[in-house]
C-alpha cells in the first residue's frame, strides 16, 4: 500500500498520512510522515507511533475507534498524542452529532521543548456513520 490515508479535500484542506514504517524492523515503533495543508501552509513531521506490541486501546487507530464507538457524545476533550509528540490529536463532540478533530504537527525530536514550531487543522466529522468509516479506514490503513 503506497497511497497516503487523507482526511479532507484533496485540494484544500487535508491531513495526509503515509503508510507506516518500522524503522528498527522489530514491530515495537512505527514511523509515519504526516502533512497538514490549508490556505497556503503545509506542515510536515515524522510521528512516532507504538507498534504492535501495544494494547490497540493506547494507539491512534484505538482512540479513533473509541471515538466512533462513543457517538452520541461525551463531555470534555479527549486527547491523543504519538510518541514523541510529534502528532496530536484532539477531539470534542458538540452534543448535536458533530466531531471535532484538532490535528497539531510539532517539530520531529522535540518532545520536551514547546517552543518549536506547531501547526494545527480542525476537521468536523459526522459523529455516527462518518466517524465510524473514518476510523475503520484509518485503523485498516495503519495495520501492518
């Protein structure tokens, strides 16, 4: 598999995820080079994520799957982040049926500093059907 998973419009705004690499050949981390583009800007990184050694609730595949899972709703913002960082996830549910994904790229290697650059993108997902088929595509994608 060679074609990146894309949330969002193919020409406009998107977060672009390419198909996952082991860097070390062990299983135990997985590397993704992720994009952000909108209006103009484009944000790139490489995010470590756990491998398949991980119970898949802590992964980014789990955490959207809860998310789906949790459709009619919860209080507050649930959080994901990879690694070191690099990627972070962020969602709220409007109570109506709505998502919202925030997706922050940081500077790669930076875990601790948070003067280094960052970007961020919000994406609004349909809180039943489309944030199910969401997280099954995106879990599917990252299956290695």
């Amino acid at each position: 598999m060679n074609e990146p998973f894309v949330l969002g419009d193919a020409k406009a705004v998107r977060w672009v995820v390419h198909p996952p690499q082991d860097p070390y050949g062990d299983g135990y981390v997985y590397a993704i080079a992720t994009e952000l583009h909108e209006d103009g800007m484009t944000a790139a990184t490489i995010a470590k994520v756990d491998g398949i050694y991980v119970d898949l609730a802590t992964t980014l595949s789990g955490f959207m799957e809860s998310l789906a899972a949790d459709w009619q709703g919860w209080d507050g913002i649930r959080t994901w982040q990879s690694l070191g960082r690099e990627l972070t996830i962020d969602a709220r549910h409007d109570g109506r049926g709505q998502v919202s994904l925030g997706v922050t790229l940081r500077a790669p290697g930076l875990d601790r500093d948070d003067t280094a650059w960052s970007a961020t993108t919000t994406f609004v997902v349909e809180a039943g059907e489309e944030m199910t088929r969401l997280a099954a595509d995106l879990t599917h994608f990252l299956r290695p």
